[in-house]
C-alpha cells in the first residue's frame, strides 16, 4: 500500500510524536531521502524520538546503554524491504553541532545510513565493509546534494 506523498515502490509511517524537527522532516524529504537509498519496493516507519526512548531500545536491543543516533530494525529484505529507522532528535542535533554539520544534511545522511542497513549493509562486520558502506552512503548523498558526511570524521 503505497502512502501519501510516497512513490508506488515506497510506503512510509513518518512518526514524530514531539514535532522537535517536524519543519526539517516533511514527508517529502524523507521520501526523496529513502527513494535515493533503497534498491527496491519498502514499507518504511521512520520514528524520530527523545532520548529516553532512544536509549531503552538501544539497551534492549543493542545492550548499549545510551541513546544512539539511529537505530534500524529490519524485518525482512526481500522481495519487499520491511524496516522501521529510529532516529533520536537529541542525538541527531548534538551531532551534527559538534561535527559542523547543517542539521538537515546529518538527518538525510542517518535516513540513507538506516535504509542501507534496512537492506543488509552493516559497517560492524570489517574495515572493507565499513568503508564500502561509507562509500555507498556518499554517493547516495551526493546525489541528493549533501556533502560527503565522513570527510571530516571517519567511521
């Protein structure tokens, strides 16, 4: 079932209980932000939450007990990618403050960063992993007009 102001091969929940960020995420931009990334038809749920949240389900899920950035649960890859992105407004700011970085480009880059996980890349298995992941996300990323995320602060 495809969603409102989603293309056919995309159908997206877009959760944002406390609005912290609602301007900066419109439906569009993330859209056009899982569309850059995803090799085939997905039902996504992007749920921006706070830090008390983020951090349960890293403690939960991860046994790591601190809110992280962005946390991808993939239900399934094919034939139609299944994945809920969680990504903890707290941490996206702080972030993208201490690296530098527009608030938007570090959000488009941790929504490409999820959807590429949502399709089984992972940068924890190896260096050669890593750095073809790093690699895929800048390319996505340029296509969408955001500079090279790691030029400054490597994996």
């Amino acid at each position: 079932m495809a969603i409102e102001g989603a293309s056919s091969r995309l159908g997206l929940s877009l959760q944002q209980p406390d609005g912290r960020h609602r301007a900066l995420l419109s439906r569009r931009r993330v859209v056009k932000w899982l569309e850059a990334a995803l090799q085939s038809p997905a039902e996504i749920t992007v749920r921006v939450v706070g830090d008390q949240e983020a951090r349960a389900l890293n403690l939960a899920y991860r046994q790591r007990d601190h809110a992280t950035n962005v946390l991808t649960f993939d239900y399934q890859r094919k034939p139609v990618v299944v994945a809920d992105l969680v990504l903890c407004a707290a941490v996206v700011e702080r972030e993208a403050r201490q690296q530098g970085k527009p608030l938007l480009a570090h959000y488009a880059h941790l929504v490409v960063h999820g959807a590429l996980h949502a399709q089984g890349w992972d940068h924890e298995v190896d260096e050669a992993s890593a750095r073809a992941m790093e690699q895929r996300e800048r390319e996505i990323l340029q296509t969408l007009g955001v500079s090279d995320p790691y030029a400054d602060t490597p994996c």
